[in-house]
C-alpha cells in the first residue's frame, strides 16, 4: 500500500468496528471510501482487515451481533469486493457461510468502545419496540449524554448517581467504568426492561447491590471498595414514586436520556424533579442533566414550559465537539442542565 493510502484505510477502519460493533444501519457505512480503496489496491488485505475489525472482533465473537445484521453486512462487504475484483475472497464466502449457519436469538448484542480502551456490551432486545416499552434497547440520547459525561468526569467522581429511565443501561455503565461515581442507581419501571438491565450490569463486570431502598437490604451490602462505585438497580416509577423515597437514594446527580417522547411522559418527569427539589444532601437538591433527541420541537417545547410552571430553573448544556460513538449524525441532540 502507498503511505497515503494507508493513511486512509487506517481511518476507514474504525470507522467500519465503531458501526459494526454498535450494528448502526447500514446505510451509515462508509462504503463510497471503502469502494475507492478497493479500485486502487491490488491485494485483499483491506477487506481481511474489516472482516477482522467486524465480524471477527473478539467482542462480536464473544457477544454476537444479530444474525441477520450479520448476514447483511457480509453480503454488502461481498458486494463491495465483487463489484472491484474478479477473484473471489474465500475469507468473506466462509464467514458469510458460518453466520448462515447460525440462528437467529430473541436477544442481539451491541457493543461501544470507550476512550480508555474498555468497553461496554448491552444485550438488547432485536425489536425497537418489544413488551410495550421502548427500554430494551439504546436510544441515540444515551450515547449523547455518556459522550458529554466522559468528557465532564467531574460532574459525576465521588457521588452518588441516580438515573431516571436507564433502559438497557449503556449511559450508566460508560459513567461506571470511567467517570468513578461513589455510588450508581440505575432505575426504570418495566420488570423486563430491570430485568435485562440487571443482565447488562452483570454482563460488563460490575457488581450489584441490593436496592438502597428496600427494607430487606443487609448493611454489610453498603460494603465497597475505592475502585468501583456501588452499583443498585431500583424499580422506580416517577407516576407513583414518593418524596422521602427519593430521599433515600441520596443523589447528589440526577441524570436521565431519551424520557421525553411524548407529552404523559413529560409531564410524569416534571413530577418527579419536582419531588426530587425536595431531596437535600448537605442542604443541597441535586444537580440534574436530562438529554434528548429533538424529534418533535413542541414536545420539548413542553418540557421548558412545564419545567417554568413548576418553577425549575434549566439552561442548554454547550453541545460537546468530540463524537465518540456511531449516532445518527443528523439528528438534533440537546442535554438540559436543571437547577432544582
Ligand atoms: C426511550 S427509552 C430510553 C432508555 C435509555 N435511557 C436510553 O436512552 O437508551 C425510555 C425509558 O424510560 C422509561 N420510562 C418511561 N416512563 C417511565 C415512568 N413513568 N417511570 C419510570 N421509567 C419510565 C421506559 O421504561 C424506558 O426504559
């Protein structure tokens, strides 16, 4: 390969592992560029190096993708060489053959490579929507706000973390592994939606604890070491929730993605910021920092107007410039920073 050339593969190819290990849609690939390195090299090595980068990253081997998505990918990268060379690259045929093999689980795995050289795997659901709840996989506004928050470690070292709303668990557990929270409370209030979440936490590592507020909980559980923060999964419903409830989470930091849908759910979460202004710490209500995908304007519109209404001062948190993880990049995101 010429220097230039290499130069190129180089950046397409975290570009193909970031999608593929996070199954972004296909259509976001860079495949123009990658059909341009194809027309000007000779050898198979590019292609190797994708299928090493993708289908045969030790994370997709350990925590496969869905079969489909594979099967897909494989056929568009095969598409790709037979468009440019003649021979046929046994390599991608015995992969292809290997994932058609293979049958197709209700769960798929997403993976998302983090700065410090970890990483976080969620099981998620295959369908956007499945069990009635849009928790069973990651939204868009998780990886803005996990992105925002890994670049702003301070917001979060040595507190303790509630999330409202957590889903499959992604902002949650990229603020574990690098931000060092003293404590993090993952919460949500659909049983499968827990119940996966639980898997996740597990799945990437972390312990968990018995939930702060449930009376069953034994004290020698508070017990952690400096490392890593003490993590709790709770069932919490922000229609039925209380206010000492709350209270006993103690969080200096309240954070929550993608909960602004539709108008029931925005006025539910007013509710409970509001609940939760009440919830001092050292005579202070937490800070609270909720992130959404702009997709209906008066939706948003609503949550300021009925944040002004409940008297909760807010202010746009600055857009961040450093993209780590493959989100649709058309999309308008926003992070509200909430004055309690
Ligand atoms: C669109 S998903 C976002 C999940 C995750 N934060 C993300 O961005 O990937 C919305 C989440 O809010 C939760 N949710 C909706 N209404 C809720 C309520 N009243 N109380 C608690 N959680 C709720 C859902 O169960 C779901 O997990």
């Amino acid at each position: 390969m010429a220097p230039e050339e290499s130069t190129e593969a180089v950046s397409l190819l975290p570009s193909f592992e970031r999608r593929f290990l996070a199954t972004r849609a296909l259509r976001s690939f860079p495949w123009q560029s990658l059909e341009e390195k194809l027309r000007d090299s000779s050898g198979p090595e590019l292609l190797l190096d994708i299928l090493q980068k993708t289908v045969k990253h030790p994370l997709c081997v350990k925590h496969p993708p869905s079969v489909k998505y594979a099967r897909c990918f494989l056929s568009e990268l095969i598409r790709k060489h037979e468009a440019v060379h003649t021979e046929p690259l046994d390599e991608l045929y015995e992969a292809l053959a290997e994932v058609l093999m293979t049958t197709e689980p209700t769960q798929c795995h997403r993976s998302y490579l983090l700065p410090s050289g970890d990483s976080v795997t969620l099981s998620e659901s295959t369908a956007i929507i499945s069990h009635g709840t849009t928790g069973l996989v990651t939204w868009d506004a998780a990886l803005y706000l996990a992105e925002w928050a890994m670049q702003n470690p301070a917001a979060f070292a040595h507190r303790t973390v509630l999330e409202l709303g957590s889903g499959a668990g992604l902002t949650g557990l990229a603020i574990c592994k690098t931000c060092h929270p003293s404590a993090y409370i993952f919460s949500d209030c659909h049983s499968c939606v827990l119940e996966q979440l639980r898997g996740n936490i597990l799945l990437n590592g972390l312990s968990l604890e018995a939930d702060v507020t449930d009376p069953a909980r034994h004290p020698e559980h508070n017990t952690c070491n400096s490392e890593s923060p003490r993590v709790t999964v709770a069932q919490l419903d922000w229609d039925v929730v209380t206010a000492p409830q709350l209270a006993a989470f103690q969080p200096d930091v309240v954070i929550a993605a993608d909960v602004l849908y539709c108008p029931e759910t925005v006025l539910s979460l007013v509710r409970v910021l509001q609940r939760l202004s009440a919830c001092l710490k050292n005579q202070q209500a937490p800070d609270a920092y909720i992130a959404f995908t702009v997709r209906n304007p008066e939706t948003c519109q609503l949550f300021t107007s009925e944040l002004g209404i409940a008297g909760i001062p807010w202010e746009a948190v600055p857009h961040h410039d450093q993209k780590l993880f493959p989100y649709e990049e058309h999309s308008e995101m926003a992070i509200l920073k909430v004055t309690l």
